[in-house]
C-alpha cells in the first residue's frame, strides 16, 4: 500500500509541471490551471490516504527510487533518491499538498488573465514536487537538493513580474540570503558525513551512533545545520528576504513564504532531533534566535502598512515561535513546534490569500492607508480574515491558540519546572515513552527492522541519553540556561501580545472605518469570484478547527508523530497558567488594536500622534530597524568596493605590473644591452669584425702554446 | 571500434583539409563541410562512449586504457628513444573527447552566420583545432601529447588574431605568448621523467620510452621505499619536476595568478573560440595535473599542496569578485571560469576518488555550462554587437526562448541540484572536506559569490525594464551571408514555430516556449532581430540536455570516471603512507645521532600529511 502510494504524491505534480510546460503556451494556455489542479489534488489525495495507511502500518518505510550517486574510495559517497515515508513525513505532507491544491484553486482566479498564466501553474506545479520530495527524503544531501530546488521555484515565482524591478531584485535577494545559509547547511551535511560515514538520516539518526560519536563534532554540525534552518525559515540575521519576497504574486506568498517551503527549516531540525537531543547548549542557542527573532519581527509587525508585509513579518514571528519550540529542550516544545508548523500554516494562508483578495479587488493597492472599510465591499472575505486572525493572534479554542500554548508550556517549563532542560529528562523523556507506547506500537521507531531485532529504539534512545548525561554539558559562558528560558517565556508572551495587536491592526485598519478604496480598483471594486472565496471557506474551517481536533484535547498530532519521535506524546497536564496568559494576552491585545484602529470615533490623527510621541521607535520599527541598511553597508557595499579594488589591481598589479613585467625582462635584459650595437655604421661593423677575430686569434694562439 | 581514435584524430584534419579546398569559393559549402564533419565525430564519440567497457578487466586487473592504438613513430630499435604514435582512453580522457566533440558541433552552429569573413579559412582552423584537442586527451606517449599539447594553440591564434574583436591581436599575441611559455617548462619537466627513468631503472639497451601508462607503472615501482636511493632521488628532485608541469598546466587552468591571458583572450575571441577555449582547452591543464603530476610525483603534490588549494581558493574567491566588478559579459564569464576551475583543481588536490571524481564532473561541468553560456552571450552579441551589461534588460520579453536557456545554464553553473554543476561541486568539496575541512570551508564561500555575480547578470540583462541595445547594422543584413535573411525573418515572427524538430531531453518543441517569460505580446523592441532560431536551439539544445542528464543521473558518467581515478588515489595514498614510514626510520636514525639527511626537506613535506592524519 504504501510503498505503490508514495512515489504517485510527488510523481503528480511532476506531471503536471511537464504537461504546462509543453502544452502551455500553445495549446492550454487559459486552462494551463487544470493540470496544476488536478496534479497537486490527486496527489493531496493520495496523501491522506498514506496517513491512513502509515497510522495503520507498524514500520516506517523507505523506498529507493534510483541510485544517484555511488563513488567508492577513501571518502566513500552513496546517495541514492529515495522516499523515506514515515509518520512526520506524512503529516507534512497532507498539510502541504492540502494547502498547495487550495491555492491552487485560488490562483486560478487570482492569476486570471496574467500573461505568465501557463509559467505560473509550471512553476507552481515544480515547486510542490520539489517540497514533497524536500519532505520525503531518506538522507541529508537528497534533502539539501530539494531544499535547494524550492529556493530556486521560490526565486522564479517572486521574480514572476520579472520586468518589476523590485521583483527581479527580491528574487536575487531571497536566492541569496537562502545561499548564505545553505553554506552552513551544506558544511553541516559534510560534518556528520565525515563523523558517521553516511548521510541516510538511518545512519545518522541512529541514538546508539550519536551516543559514540563526539559530541563536539555534533555541536558544530548542528549549529551549521542551524544556519540552513536559518536561511530558509527566515530567522535573524537571515530572516531579510522574506519580506521583500512578497513582491511574488500573494498565492505564492501564501503557498511557499507562508505555509510551506519557509517551515523546511522547523522540518529539519525536528527531522534531526536525536542529534539536537545530545547537544542542549545548541538547543539553547535554536530557542535563543527563535525568540529574538519572534519578538523582532512582531516589533517591525506593529507599523507597517503594507498588508502583506506585516503578514510576512508575521511569518518571521511565528517561525521564531516554532524555533523556540524546538528549542526548549523537550519533547513537548518540539511538538509544539511541529503542531504550530501546521496549524500556522493553515490559518497564514488564509490570511495571505484573504489579502491577495483585497489586492485583487483594489487593482493591485496593498497599502493599508490607502484602503479601509472593505468589509462592506468584500463581505466573504471580511468573514475568513476575521477567522485567520483570530487564530493568529490565539483566540482561544481557535487552532492557533492550541499550538501556541503547547510551546508556551514548554519554554514555561524549560524556565520554571525542575529537571526539564537538564539532561536526565531526556532520559525520563525516553523511559515515559516506552511505557506509552508499548501497548499500541511495541515495535516501531524509526530504524528499520532489523535495528528493532538488536534493541528497541526507546530503550536505544535511553541508553543514549543516559550517556550523553554523563558528559559534562558546555554552557554559553556559564549561563544558566532556565534564567535564559526565563527570559525567552516573558519575551514569547510579550510577542503574542503584539502578534495580537498587530493583527487587529491591520484587520480594523482594512475592513473598518470608512469605505475607502483607491483609485486603481475603478469603479469594480467587488468581492473576489468563487475559485477565490472557496478556498478561504475551506482553510478557515482548519483555522478554526485544527488545533482542537488534533491537538491538545485529542492528542492525535503527537501520537502520531510519537511513531517517529518516541516520546513526543508523553502526556502533559494543562499549564493553566499559561492558558490564562495566553486568554489575558489575547484580550488585552485585540482590545488596543480596537481602540486605536477599530472605533470609528478614533480618528486616524490620533493614533500618528501617539506614535510620534514614540519617535525613535516607532521609526525604527517602521524601517525594519535598518537590518537591510546595516547590512549593505557591513557586507554588500564593502564587498562590492573590495571587487572593484580586485578589478583594478588585477589589472594593474597582476597584468600589468608582474605579468608585464616579467615579459618584458628579457627585452630589458638582453634587448636592450644589445640594441646599441646595432647601429648601422658600417665602420663599427668592421671594427667590430675586426677586434673579434683578434680575439679569437689570441684565443687560438693561446691554446696552442 | 579499436581505430575509433584515429579517426577521430585524422577526421577533423582531413576536414579541415578539405573544407580549405571546396570552400574557399564558396563559404556556404565551407560551413556545410564543417558541419557534417563534426557531426560525424560526434557520432563517433557517442559510439566510443558506448563501446567503453569500465568492467572490462585483464587478468584480474581492471582495464581503464582501452581502444588502445600504437605505431612507432620516430627513433625505436636499439636503446634510443621509442617514440610511438599511440592513442587509447580511459575514464578521463573518454569524457574529454566526447565534450570536445559535442561542443564542436555548437561551435560550428554558433559561427554559421557570425563569421563572414574568410569561412573556409575559419572553419578549416577550428577542425585543426579540434584534432589536436582529440590528440591531446587521447595521447599515451608523452612526445605525442606535447606536439598536440601545443599544436591546439596554433589554431586558436589565429581565431582570435583574425576573427577576433576589437583588440584582438594583442589578445591573441598575448594568449600565445603566456600559454607557450609555460609550456615550454612542461616539456622540460616531462623529458625529464623520461630521462631520470631510464637512469633509475638502469637497465641498459632499453629504448628510451614515452609511453604515459608504461612510465606510471614503472616510476611507481621504482620509487618505492624499498629502492632507497631512488626513493630518495625522486623525493629531491619531485617538486622540482612538479614545479616544471605546475608552469604550463597552471596557466593553462589558469590558477591565480596566472590568470590575466584568459579574460582579455575571451573577450577577444570570436564565440566559437570561447567556447572552445573555455570548454575544452583550459581542461587540458587540469588533466595535465591529473595524468602526469599526480602519479608520476605523487610526493611532491603533497608537498605542493597547500600552495595549490590555496591558489584554487584564491582562484575561486577571487575569481567571483573579478566577476562580480565586471561590466561586460564575455569578461564576467571569462573571471567566473576562474572561478570554477579553482573547485575543479581543489577537487583534484583531495587526492581521493571523491574529490578526485568530482573533479573531472567539474571538468565536463564547466564545458558544458561555460561552452554554453559563451554561445548564448556569442548569439546575444550577433543580435546586438555590445557585451556591455548596462546596454540590455528585461530581454525576456523579447527572447523568451533564450531566456530559458541563458537562465537554465547560470543555475548549472551556480550548482543548482538537478543541474550538472552541483554533482560535481558536491563531490569535489566532499572529496576536499574529508581530506581538510578548512579549504573545503573556503571553498564554499565560492557557492555565494557564484550566486550573486550570476544572478546580478540575470537580473541585469534579462529581468528587469526592456532595454534594447540599439543596432547600427542588423545582423541579418550582414554582407556575404545572402541566406540568413530568410532564416531570421522565420525568426523575426515573435513566437511562431521556433524549435521545429528540436525535440531534445524530453522536451517537446512546444517547451522552449516555455519557461521564465511572458507570452508574446507581439514583437517587442527592434522587429528585425528575433528570438533564437531552430540553428541556434541546435546548438544549445544538446548541451542543456548533458546537463540535466549529469544532474539527474550522473551515475553513468561515474562509473567510467572513478575506475580510472582508483589506481591515482591507491597512488597518493600510498605515498603518504610510505613517507609517514620514512620519516618515522629518519627519527629513529636521528635519534640515534646519525645525521638524518634530507630531513628538513621532508618536514616541509609532511604539512600537508598531518591533516589527514587525524582520523
């Protein structure tokens, strides 16, 4: 079942990427959507049945489509490209291939009438492929291909309206900010190929293997994996592109900069837990940059008036939140975190495309002093924007607030709860889950088979842990790390309150007041047609419902992930105390948002006049803290100055100089000593004639004596 | 099957021959000839390619040197020098010559109606060319690959000096010049293999022998430790013979510094030649390197190590900051080969198969993603007559087609996965990174300069607000080429029936329409230059295709490189292994108080070995 299942998920939108690239411009053209359409929702389907048939399969599977590459030797490489299906992979799956045919759908109608229409669903239809197999890879290099290969659909789709200037220099930027982190990502693969001779995550994920392996070289392997995370999921001091990427058309803002290909980095560090298990101080690190990031980003969030940036700094926020998640150390941050990775995706995506709605109708206009008041012109999607911001900004009950919490609780119990952060828990961790799971799922864990036959992998990871807890633990310059956890908890709430308020913001500040529209929109300003409502519909259902049913009060998301990460399902009472945070939070949030954005007795005077009494900062905030600034003048500037200085010296220095030089010496050395003597003076030539068979006489003469 | 070499060695001559004396009246039939000699070699090349058998073994052990062909040549008999006329591939060269053969056919298309001054005399020179390119990768006999060594740059002189640009006889002089040079301490270095062999194996009334395989085997032999005093003699004289072949093959490369010869001989070059030099002919250094410096003084690469990957870092970094100061395109892609050969020789200096293989993938990787990019920027310049950058923009809209392609190749070349040029960056770096971290470190930087000088070229010539370049003459109006009006003005109806028949890799014709561009929107800009036509899609079309087949699934490719490269890294390893055993007996000796000789020599040489001497 699964092993004829898996290869059809990514084969569809392969497909359907190769049909709208031959029959596109031709022959499909205005229809080049159906393939897309049809592809990535065959595919969708084909996913949930896998979810079905890996919840009721014992074994991850992993199927070999073909070797790619095989050299032999000292270094030894075998990477072949592969389908590791197993519950983690599944799950991003569904949720991926779910979003990507709703948008989809939507861009049907979003795209209607764009000269690029077949290229778009061409693109599109390469990207979900690559993220499938992104997800569905075996072993670390197959991963960093496709992880490289959604860069490049993400680079082509900013760059869509190539002839924007902006979009072609968003393209570029995101490209190479991702290339930034892929360096570490790719020195990352290198390390633990080196330390464990493979790069199958069987191999290098294996608890026993780490536990021998030196802990040093796993630390720096991943903090270079970090960096990959990093680049991709848009964390500081990578996390620049990702704004200025909504320069793409906003269903691929929704699909790849919201939902999808931006969590690849919270992927792949869950992917890698056992390594991140054995090294807390990189775990530390992970949540520290989560955090900073999450609270940076909400800041910028709060004066932005481009819609679609301040959901993109959103993103940057909530991505930070999923970090700190897997940051905190235990396995009910990484639940957190991957539960967050999925419920955000849903409700982001409503909210990117119910802003790709207002664009729509406002004539391409995203700035949100020149609109407001829309929810009279576009009830629909009034109503599912009011549903995704509701989540975002977690409201309880809503999907985003059940994940949210999860990895509140966990940064809360990293900071406040003895013996969560240090070291033996994982052990307990591990101990707990196989209690748990050896009623339902005896034999499982994600090594194959044979790996079950020597020792179960819980007792396998215990073993580990317990080890690793022998070891003596590196700290960051002797911090303690719960004062630091302390520290992220206070921070983490501090940035659902502004994630709250400027979410309202935004919504009071586009669908309240007066109606506004702009010019552009003439005189058609509408509600967006049904292939754009209906996927709104759909994702605000899963906005609205995710998170209850398959989060916290089901335990269904971590008991089957549980299959792939033992322990992650290991029941945790309700944090009641963060529960009344987060509901305080909320409140308190949404209720400022109305009363400077939302009371239509609020004039808007009002409100800039507040903000200028907080100058500075506020300017800050609205010019993104000058990370872009600071950067062109740290890196690219100086960079660029150093090349032209290279220009120059390799043409003076190098060419001219030595080069010149050189070729000149022997013209210098013997040319020119010789040169005088050819004068041309007839008389000098049998002078010279002359003396030089004296000479030669004497020289004669000489040796015969 | 076992002549395959020498007739793709005497092919190109009789060609070039031929197409001298049938078309000097006529330059249709010239280019004609040209054509369907290179055609012809490349079928043969893909034949040689299928007939190489990488399982074939004799006796037990494998036998990568096949197609083996041998004639005495000059002296012979007595114990004067054997000089032989003997051609034969292994892994290595097999892949050289097929890439020397695809690329011909896109130089021909390239020129076909660029060239109008002298055809007969154009064509002729680049069918020599490509014989002396075929003798260099296939020769076995040291004297045969000199004369061919520098035979390929006879032809090229004259390509650049003729047909080239504005400054083209300076560029061609100075190509000459710098490449000859250095070359001429090559011969030095291998004439001197050829002599201290005989004195080592001192075995009177032997001929003199030139044979590269027959010269490996018996160096190896006779340098092991257990011949002391040849042992010793080589480990003296060792980096001084590396030092000879490091003069010609590094600039052929070109290494930092020895550089400066390729931007200003690229810019000058007629496309053809670009795409030859930069995809064929700057492979001859790093095969130099691969199948005479490294088995033959396996001791003093090591040694020299260090000096080379810091060289090829430099290379790399420096090479894609020059790219990134450029403002013309041909020079930008001239410093970004700079660039990527400096991953090739890293790779190669890994001294394990990975590396080593990767390498070789890097070496096939760059003809094939520079040949391309150079006959892309070459139809570009046929259109406009500037390689200034700042002259286009958003060309896309007019050339969606070679948008396409021009966009496909700069990922190749940026290593995008899928693509050729990650197979081969991958394994060279993973190669280099098991033998030291730290260049491999370096070397990575590479991948993000690489990123930004490509994709600013992108971003500034075919993205962006359409500029056009304006035209004093348009192409097809050029004088002596009475057929290409009709070609272009099929080109000139934007976006009507390109790509006839030019189904390739999957693609159906339909696919060149279609990929990183809007739909026609009527012509844009200058209506008399059209987007490529089905000559140009021909010539860029196949190597494309090796592309995505390299990317995809470079196991075939793999399979005929790494048997060739086992017995090298055997070689290298060994090496190390036998100069940690001596230097351990020289300890011994010293510190017994006897006078260890030679020793502050091989502690120098023995840098290089402590870093692999980790694990």
């Amino acid at each position: 079942m699964i092993r004829t299942l898996a290869p059809l998920i990514p084969l569809f939108p392969l497909l359907a990427c190769l049909i709208t690239l031959v029959l596109g411009p031709k022959v499909l053209k205005g229809l080049s959507h159906l393939p897309a359409i049809i592809g990535i929702g065959a595919s969708c389907v084909c996913s949930w049945i896998l979810v079905f048939a890996v919840a009721a399969s014992p074994h991850p599977e992993t199927l070999e489509i073909y070797k790619w590459m095989l050299v032999g030797g000292d270094a030894s490489v075998d990477i072949s490209i592969s389908l590791g299906v197993d519950s983690l992979s599944v799950t991003m799956l569904a949720m991926l291939t779910f979003i990507a045919t709703l948008v989809a759908i939507y861009a049907s109608g979003y795209m209607h009438g764009d000269p690029g229409y077949f290229r778009f669903f061409t693109e599109v239809s390469l990207f979900v492929f690559s993220m499938i197999m992104l997800v569905l890879s075996a072993n670390l290099i197959q991963l960093f291909m496709f992880w490289e290969a959604v860069g490049l659909c993400s680079y082509l789709l900013i760059g869509f309206w190539y002839e924007k200037p902006e979009a072609a220099a968003a393209g570029k930027k995101a490209f190479l900010v991702n290339r930034i982190g892929d360096f570490g990502f790719a020195l990352g693969v290198f390390l633990l190929w080196d330390t464990f001779g493979s790069v199958n995550f069987e191999t290098i994920l294996d608890p026993v293997k780490i536990a021998n392996a030196d802990p040093a070289q796993i630390a720096l392997a991943c903090l270079c994996l970090i960096t990959g995370a990093m680049g991709k999921s848009a964390q500081f001091p990578l996390h620049v592109w990702l704004p200025d990427a909504m320069e793409g058309p906003t269903p691929v803002s929704a699909l790849i900069h919201a939902a999808t290909m931006v969590t690849a980095g919270v992927y792949m560090l869950t992917r890698c837990t056992p390594l991140y298990m054995v090294v807390p101080d990189i775990q530390l690190f992970v949540a520290v940059m989560g955090g900073f990031t999450a609270i940076l980003a909400a800041l910028i969030a709060l004066t932005q008036n481009d819609l679609k940036r301040v959901l993109a700094y959103s993103t940057v926020s909530q991505l930070g939140f999923m970090f700190l998640g897997l940051g905190t150390g235990s396995m009910l941050g990484i639940a957190g975190g991957m539960f967050h990775l999925v419920t955000h995706a849903f409700f982001k995506a409503l909210l990117f495309l119910g802003a790709g709605s207002v664009m729509h109708a406002m004539g391409g206009v995203i700035d949100m002093t020149r609109f407001s008041g829309l929810r009279r012109v576009m009830p629909q999607t009034y109503a599912t924007f009011l549903v995704g911001s509701l989540a975002l900004a977690g409201m309880p009950l809503l999907s985003g607030f059940w994940s949210k919490d999860t990895i509140l609780s966990a940064a809360y119990s990293a900071a406040y709860e003895d013996g969560h952060h240090a070291e033996p828990a994982h052990a307990a961790d591990g101990h707990g889950a196989g209690e748990h799971g050896t009623g339902e799922h005896g034999a499982e864990g994600h090594g194959s088979g044979d790996h079950a036959a020597s020792a179960h992998p819980v007792e396998r990871l215990s073993l580990a842990s317990a080890k690793v807890a022998e070891r003596e633990p590196i700290r960051f310059a002797g911090l303690d790390p719960k004062v630091v956890y302390k520290g992220l908890f206070w921070m983490a709430a501090l940035t659902a309150l502004l994630t709250a308020f400027y979410t309202f913001r935004a919504f009071f500040m586009t669908f309240h007041g007066e109606t506004k529209i702009p010019d552009e929109a003439g005189h058609h300003a509408h509600e967006s047609p049904a292939s754009m409502t209906i996927p709104l519909w759909i994702l605000s259902i899963g906005a609205i419902g995710i998170g209850a049913a398959l989060g916290h009060p089901t335990g269904l998301f971590d008991g089957f992930l549980d299959r792939t990460l033992p322990g992650l399902s290991e029941h945790h009472a309700t944090n009641w105390f963060v529960v009344g945070l987060s509901g305080v939070v909320f409140t308190l949030g949404v209720g400022v948002a109305y009363l400077m954005y939302g009371r239509p007795s609020t004039a808007p005077a009002t409100v800039a006049k507040l903000f200028d009494s907080l100058g500075g900062l506020t300017r800050a905030s609205y010019n993104k803290f000058y990370i872009d600034e600071v950067y062109n003048a740290l890196f690219v500037t100086p960079l660029w100055v150093i090349a032209q200085l290279s220009r120059f010296l390799d043409w003076m220095l190098i060419d001219t100089i030595l080069v010149g030089g050189i070729s000149k010496l022997p013209a210098f050395l013997l040319g020119k000593p010789a040169r005088p003597m050819q004068n041309g003076l007839v008389q000098f030539y049998g002078l010279a004639m002359t003396l030089a068979m004296g000479v030669l006489l004497v020289a004669l003469v000489w040796q015969q004596r | 099957m076992t002549q395959v070499l020498l007739i793709l060695v005497l092919l190109p001559l009789a060609g070039a021959g031929l197409t001298w004396f049938l078309g000097r009246t006529n330059p249709e039939r010239a280019r004609a000839l040209t054509l369907v000699n290179t055609l012809l070699s490349l079928a043969l090349c893909v034949q040689m390619v299928l007939a190489y058998d990488p399982g074939l073994k004799s006796g037990s052990e494998p036998q990568v040197l096949q197609m083996v062909v041998s004639y005495p040549w000059l002296g012979g008999g007595g114990d004067g020098p054997d000089i032989r006329f003997s051609l034969g591939v292994d892994g290595i060269s097999l892949w050289m010559i097929a890439l020397t053969g695809l690329l011909m056919v896109t130089s021909v298309l390239v020129s076909w109606t660029a060239v109008t001054e002298n055809p007969a005399a154009y064509y002729s020179l680049m069918l020599l060319l490509q014989a002396g390119l075929v003798g260099v990768f296939a020769a076995q006999d040291i004297i045969l690959f000199y004369l061919f060594f520098e035979f390929t740059l006879i032809p090229l002189f004259f390509m650049i000096g003729i047909w080239g640009g504005h400054d083209r006889r300076w560029a061609a002089r100075k190509f000459f010049i710098y490449t000859f040079a250095g070359s001429v301490l090559t011969f030095l270095g291998l004439l001197f293999i050829v002599l201290s062999h005989q004195t080592m194996s001192a075995q009177p009334g032997q001929p003199l022998t030139f044979n590269i395989p027959k010269l490996v085997a018996d160096i190896t032999q006779l340098t092991a430790p257990a011949n002391r005093a040849n042992y010793e003699y080589w480990e003296q004289v060792g980096p001084w013979i590396f030092l000879a072949l490091f003069a010609g093959f590094a600039i052929k490369v070109p290494l930092f510094p020895f550089h400066t010869w390729l931007p200003l001989a690229h810019v000058e070059a007629p496309t053809a030649g670009s795409v030859l030099l930069a995809g064929v002919l700057l492979k001859i250094g790093s095969y130099g390197f691969l199948r005479f410096a490294l088995p033959m003084v396996p001791e003093a690469c090591w040694t020299m190590l260090p000096w080379v990957a810091w060289l090829s870092l430099i290379g790399i970094i420096y090479g894609a900051l020059l790219a990134l100061a450029q403002d013309d395109i041909k020079k930008l892609v001239a410093y970004s080969s700079v660039s990527h050969m400096g991953f090739c020789m890293l790779g190669l200096f890994a001294f394990n198969t990975t590396g080593m293989a990767g390498g070789v993938l890097q070496m096939i990787n760059h003809g094939l993603s520079t040949g391309a990019l150079f006959a892309i920027v070459g139809l570009l310049y046929e259109r406009y007559h500037t390689r200034d950058i700042e002259a286009y923009g958003g060309m896309t809209r007019k050339f969606p087609v070679m948008a396409f392609f021009f966009v496909t190749v700069i990922f190749s070349s940026i290593g995008l996965p899928g693509l050729n040029g990650f197979t081969g960056e991958l394994l060279a770096l993973m190669g280099m990174f098991k033998a030291d971290r730290l260049y491999a470190m370096f070397a990575l930087t590479g991948i993000i300069l690489g990123a930004w000088y490509s994709l600013w070229l992108v971003q500034r010539t075919f993205f962006g607000k359409f500029r056009e370049p304006i035209v004093e003459h348009a192409y097809h109006a050029a004088p002596g080429a009475p057929t290409t009006a009709a070609a272009h003005s099929h080109g000139g109806e934007h976006g009507a029936g390109h790509g006839h028949g030019a189904s390739h890799g999957g693609h159906d014709d339909h696919g060149h329409g279609g990929h990183g561009h809007a739909a026609p929107r009527g012509p844009v800009g200058d209506p008399s230059i059209g987007d490529l036509n089905v000559r140009e899609l021909f010539a860029v079309v196949p190597l494309v295709a090796c592309m995505f087949w390299i990317g995809l699934a470079p196991q075939y490719v793999l399979d005929r490189i790494t048997p060739s490269l086992a017995p090298i890294e055997k070689r290298m390893q060994d090496t190390r292994q036998a100069a940690l055993e001596m230097r351990a007996k020289r300890v011994e000796v010293a510190a017994n108080g006897a006078e260890a000789a030679g020793q502050a020599g091989s502690d120098v040489a023995l840098v290089g070995w402590k870093q692999s001497q980790k694990d």
